[in-house]
C-alpha cells in the first residue's frame, strides 16, 4: 500500500513539472502569429504663420446670467418646500407652498357678500320701471283734475257775470277747487323729480359696491397666488433660507436660484489693456475643472466702471452651457483662464482648433514625422501653449514650425509615435517627405 501511493506521488509530481511547459508552447505560436496594429488614418492641416494681435491670459469666473433671491410676498406658515440646494427647476415651478385656509375663507366670504350686493342691485333696477310707471300716473291724474277744475272755473266765471244759476259763494268753492288740483299737479311733479333721481343714484351707488367687491375678491385672490412661490425663470436652487412648518413674515428669503444657460464668465481686465477691447472681439476660454475642452466666446458688454483698488474692469461673455446626464457641464464659481487680444499685432503661429487635444497636463498637437530608425510616418506629440483665437484657428506657442502637417481629425484616438496614414497620401502609409524626428541625442532633443 504504501509503494502505490509513492508511485501515485511520483507520477503527479512528473505531471504538473510537465503542465507549464506544455502550456507556454501551446501559446507561443499564437503569440508570434498576433498581427502588428495598422497605421490609423488622420487628416492633417499646416501650421500658418501670420500677423495677430499678441493675447493674454486673464483669471475670470463662470457667473450665472441671471441670480434671483426669493423672498415671501405674504405672511404666514410653509406648508410645503417641494426643492432642496441643487435642484434644477423649470419658470413656473412651484418652490414652496404657505398656509392658505385663512385666505380661502376670507374669498369665501368675499364672494357671498358681492353676491348680496349683486342682488340689492338687481332688485332695484328691477323696481324702477314700476315706480316711474306710478309716478307718471300720479303726475297725469293730478294734471287731468287740474284741467277739469280750470274748465270748471271758466264756466262758472261766466254763468255768474250773466247772473245765471251761480251764486258768488259757489263761485269761490269752485275757484278754491281749481287752486287746489293746480298745486296737486304741482306737487305731483315734483314728487316724480324727487323720487327718480334718488332711485338712480342708489342704483349708480349699488353698482359701484359691486364693482368695489369685485375688486376685493380680486385683490385676495392675487394675494392667494402669492401664497405659492414658484420660479420666475429655468436655474438651480442654490440656497434655502426655510423649511417645512417655519413661520415667515413677508419679505423673509425662502430660496436663491441661479439661471445656468446661458452662463456668463467675468474677467476682470486691468486698466492698461482696456482699451483694447471692444464688445464683439472674440476670446478663449479654458477651465481647469475641465481641462479637455477649448471654449470660445465673444465680449459681450465691458463694465465702465473700474475696481479703485485694483483698477480693472469687469469684462463680460456670455456662452452656452453644455448639458450631459449630471447637468450644466460649467458650474458658477469655476476658475477660467480667458485670453484676449490686447496687444499689437505680431508674427504668430495659429493651427485649427481641432488640432489640439485637451485634457492632459498641457494642450498638445500631433505634427506628422518620419520615424529615422523605422522610416515610418508617426505622430509627435508638441506640447503647445494656446493664445488669441483667430476665426477657424488658434495662436499656439511651442516647438513648431510654419508648414508642419498637424493631425486635425483622428487626433483624438492616437498615442505619441503611433504609426499614421495621412489621408490622400500615396500609397504606403507615408506623408510627402515629412520631416524626420529628432533623435534622442540630436540638439533638437536636448533643448
């Protein structure tokens, strides 16, 4: 028992020693059959010199355009604050909601007494066809006995000047008669005046308390919309100065919201360079919390007000804020590094701006060379400082040279000496003489 399992050992030890040779040959072959990676294909642009005026570099900071602190128009308890700090909320958005019970009976009771007063008037306009119908016949029957106790008198003035059938104390009574209905129909007449223009003025004065109700229950029901504060534009919420349940007096803060697209960069330009610049004049823009994208913009408006102590002037642009699935790409308060043409014009070196690639340590630009020990066309990374932005191209500071072939499409996916085919060169892979690099012990190299 005892040889079988030395035996047993023996053949296991013989088996694993033999496991990693067997192995490493099954992968050599493959290994040595791993085809080399092909040239990638680039498009190039040369590097221009020409005349621009000379930039510099400004410190700015990415502003909101528009700031808002939200305050309460009335006084009462929040009964809800629907936001936090940091959300983005659409114009119109409510932010907050304040306790309305109060205010919704006070319309309440508005409107049932605007209902009253709507009532009052109707009926009065409703009885004065009726009252003017009574006095007009009051004013007809005392005319109509007027005129009968004038006919009256006439007839009996004649009878008793002929001495027929009239004696003089029936003359009086008839005289005394006529007397009276003439101030009956007099009486009647004034009554008439007097009577309708007060009933059109109480109508005119009821008309006017509805329309003062009316105005109340307007005013509350505007005041009731103040109740629910809501955005007054698109931005996010940066500060809330209240909570659910708090008691606020009107006036008090509630919220601040800052607007996020369009955003606005400040720059604060010394006194020396200010006359240089003019709104229009286009500006570079780089972002240290985003160190892989050149932005552009223009002078939108140059504050004519300087700080007295520094004696620099508010320089502002406006730009569109890119969006991605976190939000506004560019956040207020960020450092920018502007440079503006400020100075005269000079010799410079400018490439498109799609030839730099962002987001290392320094910007950079691949240049087309020929590789000395290989003879193939690769890509040398420069190392660039970027200046003024001239239209389509950029003014740019580094080991470069006017005519040198910068790869502007394709750059983005290419690591330094990585073998390149420059569209449209001829066949092989090889630009039309590009110029060789620089040995690791040519001068070129050493500086």
């Amino acid at each position: 028992m005892t040889r079988m399992r030395l035996f047993r050992k023996a053949v296991a030890g013989v088996w694993f020693a033999l496991v990693p040779t067997v192995f490493t040959a099954s992968l050599a072959p493959a290994a040595e059959a791993k085809p080399a990676a092909e040239p990638a294909l680039v498009v190039t642009a040369p590097v221009v010199q020409r005349e621009v005026a000379e930039g510099r570099t400004f410190v700015g900071t990415v502003m909101p355009e528009r700031r808002s602190v939200i305050g309460s128009a009335v006084e009462g308890r929040v009964l809800d604050l629907l936001v936090n700090d940091g959300d983005w909320v659409e114009a119109g958005a409510t932010l907050a909601e304040v306790r309305t019970v109060t205010i919704k009976l006070e319309i309440d009771a508005a409107k049932a007494e605007l209902e009253l007063r709507k009532r009052e008037l109707e009926e009065l306009k409703a009885s004065l066809p009726a009252e003017r119908q009574q006095a007009q016949a009051a004013v007809a029957r005392t005319q109509a006995i007027r005129e009968y106790a004038r006919a009256r008198l006439v007839r009996a003035e004649a009878l008793f000047a002929r001495g027929v059938a009239t004696s003089q104390e029936e003359l009086e009574e008839i005289r005394s008669a006529a007397t009276a209905a003439e101030q009956s129909a007099v009486e009647a007449a004034a009554t008439y005046q007097l009577n309708l223009r007060p009933r059109d003025e109480k109508i005119l004065q009821a008309a006017a308390l509805v329309a003062k109700q009316e105005a109340e229950i307007g005013l509350l029901e505007d005041q009731l919309d103040k109740y629910t504060i809501a955005a007054p534009f698109d931005g996010y919420v940066t500060a809330k100065h209240t909570e659910d349940g708090a008691w606020i007096k009107r006036g008090e803060l509630v919220v601040e919201l800052v607007s996020a697209d369009p955003i606005e960069i400040s720059v604060s330009v010394p006194e020396e360079f200010i006359a240089a610049l003019r709104p229009g004049m286009s500006a570079s823009l780089q972002l240290d919390a985003i160190s892989n994208k050149l932005f552009e913009a223009e002078i939108s408006r140059i504050v004519p007000q300087a700080d007295v102590r520094s004696r620099s002037f508010p320089v502002k642009m406006v730009i569109p804020n890119p969006r991605d699935a976190s939000g506004h790409v560019l956040k207020s308060g960020m450092l920018a590094r502007v440079t503006l043409a400020v100075a005269e014009p000079k010799q410079a070196m400018l490439v498109p701006k799609d030839a730099l690639v962002l987001g290392g340590p320094s910007p950079l630009v691949y240049v087309i060379v020929r590789d000395p020990a290989s003879g193939k066309t690769i890509a040398s990374a420069v190392p660039v400082q970027v200046g003024v932005a001239d239209g389509a191209e950029i003014q740019i500071l580094g080991n470069l040279q006017p005519g040198q072939q910068v790869v502007v499409r394709g750059n983005e996916r290419l690591a330094p000496h990585a073998p390149v085919t420059v569209a449209g060169a001829p066949s092989g892979g090889k630009s039309p003489s590009p110029p060789v690099a620089p040995s690791a012990s040519s001068p070129a190299k050493r500086r």
